[in-house]
C-alpha cells in the first residue's frame, strides 16, 4: 500500500480533510466490498458506478471511502463539484435554508432565491441583450425544456444535434445523444423529428472549422431545410462524446447560420459551465452568444439544479404553465447555487482552471512525447482529455484506456474514461484541489501508463 501527502488542507474551501492520497486496504476494501453487495441486490443492474468504493466524506481534491481509503478526485462527480465538495460557504448557505422552509413550488409560491439565481445566470452568461432564467431539476431536464421553446417560438419542429453529443438519458435526449451504448441500445423508439450533423474533430477529420462547418451546414440544408429546422443543439466542447474542441471558426459559422435562417442556437453547457473551461463559460473562447444556453452540473455544487437561459422573446414565448416542475429551482438548491456562483466570481476559480489546465496540458504532453500511443491531448482549462490510439493505424484504443483507468483507481487515483469509442480519458479536477496532489495523481497515471 502507497500513502502520498499533499497539502495538510485545503486551499479553496471544502471539510478539513488531509489532502493525501492514502490506499490502506486494496480497493475495493472489505467495507466496500459489503456496501457494494447490498447495491448489488437493492439497486438495478443498469446503475453502474466507475470507482468500487463507498464514499463517506470529500472535499477539496480527495474522496475518502468507507475503508479509509484517501482518492484523488481527478472527476468532481462528472464536473458537478468544482468549487470543491461540501465548500463551507455552500453548506452554510444549505444549512440556513433547510431550517427556513425546504418547498413550497416555486410555481405556487415564489421565493427571492430562485429569482436571485435567475437574476445571476441573466448577467453572466454570454451577450449584453435582454435575458431571463427557467429553472429545473437535470441537465437533460434543461435540454428538453430549451427544445421545447425553440419549438414553441419558432413553430417549427426539427432539430439538429451533432455527431459524439451527448445530451441526457429521457426519451427526446437520448434522440439527441450520439452514442448508442449505454445510454440508447435497446431503450427506443425515441422522439422523431432529430436529425444529426458532422462535428469538427480535428484530430481525426483534419478540417479546418470553416470547411467542417460548410460540410454540416450542406448536409442540414439538403436533409432538413432551414425553414424546417426549429434549433441546433451543441456541446461548445463536446463532454462524454471525449472533450472534442471544434476548429477555430466551427461554431462561429454554424451560429451564424442559424441566426440568418432563424434558427435557434443552442449551447449545451452543462459540463462545460461555471468557471470548468478557464472561463465563466466555454462559449465565451470561441466569441459565440446563444440564443439559449442550457446549465447544471457545477451551477449548484453538488444539489440538484439547472437552467435555461437566454433571449428574452424566445423566453416568453411559452404560455403561462408551459414551463416549470414541482421541483425546479427548490430553494435549498438555489442556495447553495448562490454560495457557489460566489465562489466562482470571487474566489480565483476561473484563473484556478486556467492553472490547472496548464499544469495538466504540460504533463500530458510530455507523456505524449514518449508514448505514441496518446494520440491527442486537447481541451481548455480544468477540462482536459487524452485519446489513446493503437500507434500504428490511429484506431482508437478502448482496451487500453480501460486499463489505465482500472490500475490508476487501485491506486487511489479517480479518473473517468468517455469518447465514442471509449477511448478517452478526461480530467475534470474540483477547481480547489492543490498542485501537490494533483501532481501525485498524475504520477499515477503515468505509471500506470508504464505498466500497461
């Protein structure tokens, strides 16, 4: 068993844990092992889970489990926990609001909260024009609804996605979502009228983004016809489709195209949201404004809560009641949403995912440098990927990426595997773990890129 210090405490918020990666029992340990066995027998197949631990505590840049085990946490909870889990601003701001009142609806009775978070999207997401905020429950909660307004403004019905997107597990997004397993093999018929474009994948397509875009905007005019076409849907840097940056000029041209015929443009940010990207959000680098842009994961550090937001007359275009939910925007949600929008603007966090993108890109690099068998090393701030390719023919190399993933959690280090081909692994540090344990982790990493 290995034990690896790092900084005693946390730099940016969290429980005071030691920030240490500590393996004392194999992983899974016996607690584990047990926990594992009643989900096993409690909970359905389908629920699968990437590291075999139970978590009892987290915070900063470390997942302690039921063993004692100590992990680095290269994932945040799928970018949901990039203010660290358990920011003691958040959990003081939960804390103040479960004793004040838990429910009311927001659509029976209304609470400042869900307007103050309403309030702060409206002036932090891209573009100067008139907006406003619906809240809701799921990232894929927030697709749906920002389809339907498409859809309800323009009075159209189509909608084109792009190739390796991913946007959610209901009926209409997994329609809207690339890849088959596991999220749509066998779970069909799904909704009609979603139509699929080609993204720009500079790796493997070698386009430049204008060409790239010349070939999706010709084949959506030639299948779907704008005068069809209610929304086109976009990750600005694709997530589990294996964190794809588009070439510059891509999304510039397709937006562009959309408000020429118009189309509404849609920005899927809810992974790349909330300060992940080195910015406040991911479309900020490529100078686009949605019309709409859909948020979660990171918007409430860890409760459940998401958003549509954008234009105005697009916002309005619903009748009363069209939009809503018995839980959108609960106000234990939209407070720790407050405490963590806070935390993003005030606490270094973008700058924090700059830095931690930098120290990541380098690294990699340089494993890149001397093992062909990493194909490519892309993305933006703390949302950092590697493509793992059989270095002869380029192919994409599951099996491989699957090792590595396996030997670096046995070591006590959480990675998360993604891409179309499952040949991708992506880093999504908390924003408030420290460059000593991030270092160690990607030691890891690359020892266990030796091994296999």
């Amino acid at each position: 068993m290995s034990t690896t210090t790092s900084t005693p405490t946390i730099p940016l918020g969290g429980p005071t844990l030691p920030q240490e990666r500590r393996v004392v029992t194999a992983i899974p340990g016996p607690r584990s092992e047990e926990l594992l066995a009643r989900k096993a027998a409690a909970v359905p197949a389908g629920v699968g889970h990437t590291a075999p631990i139970h978590a009892v505590a987290a915070g900063g840049g470390v997942v302690v489990d039921a063993d004692g085990n100590s992990l680095i946490d290269l994932g945040s909870g799928i970018a949901v926990t990039s203010v660290g889990n358990a920011h003691p601003a958040v959990v003081a701001a939960v804390q103040a609001q479960v004793a004040q009142f838990t429910h009311t609806c927001f659509m029976i009775s209304p609470y400042e909260s869900y307007v103050a978070v309403a309030e702060a999207l409206n002036r932090l997401t891209p573009g100067d024009h008139e907006k406003k905020t619906a809240l809701f429950n799921s990232g894929a909660e927030a697709v749906e609804n920002a389809v339907k307004i498409a859809r309800k403004a323009t009075g159209r019905q189509a909608v084109v996605a792009f190739d390796h997107g991913y946007h959610g597990r209901t009926n209409l997004t997994m329609a809207l979502t690339a890849k088959s397993m596991p999220y749509k093999s066998g779970f069909g018929p799904f909704a009609p009228e979603v139509y699929r474009a080609p993204l720009s994948y500079p790796f493997r397509d070698g386009l430049s983004g204008p060409d790239a875009a010349a070939r999706a905007i010709s084949q959506i005019e030639k299948q779907i016809g704008a005068d069809n076409l209610a929304a086109v849907i976009i990750e600005p840097i694709q997530g589990e489709g294996g964190f794809i940056v588009p070439a510059d000029g891509f999304l510039p041209a397709v937006a562009d195209w959309c408000r020429e015929n118009g189309v509404v443009f849609i920005a899927d940010e809810v992974q790349t949201g909330f300060a992940r990207t080195g910015a406040m959000f991911a479309s900020e680098h490529f100078g686009i404004v949605p019309d709409l842009i859909t948020t979660a994961k990171g918007i409430a550090a860890g409760l459940p809560l998401a958003a549509v937001t954008g234009r105005a007359d697009l916002m309005d275009a619903s009748h009363p009641g069209g939009l809503g939910g018995t839980y959108g925007g609960n106000p234990v949600a939209c407070a720790a949403a407050l405490a963590a929008i806070d935390a993003f603007e005030n606490d270094g966090l973008i700058e924090r995912a700059q830095q931690i993108g930098a120290r990541l890109t380098a690294r990699l690099n340089a494993m890149r440098e001397s093992d062909p068998r990493i194909g490519d090393v892309r993305g933006l701030g703390a949302m950092i990927a590697a493509e793992f390719v059989d270095p002869a023919t380029g192919a994409p190399d599951a099996a491989l990426t699957s090792a590595i993933a396996k030997a670096c959690i046995a070591e006590g280090v959480i990675v998360l595997t993604c891409g179309t081909y499952g040949n991708v692994i992506r880093f999504l540090p908390p924003l408030s773990i420290g460059d000593e344990l991030l270092d160690d982790g990607l030691d890891v990493i690359a020892a266990a890129l030796g091994r296999v």
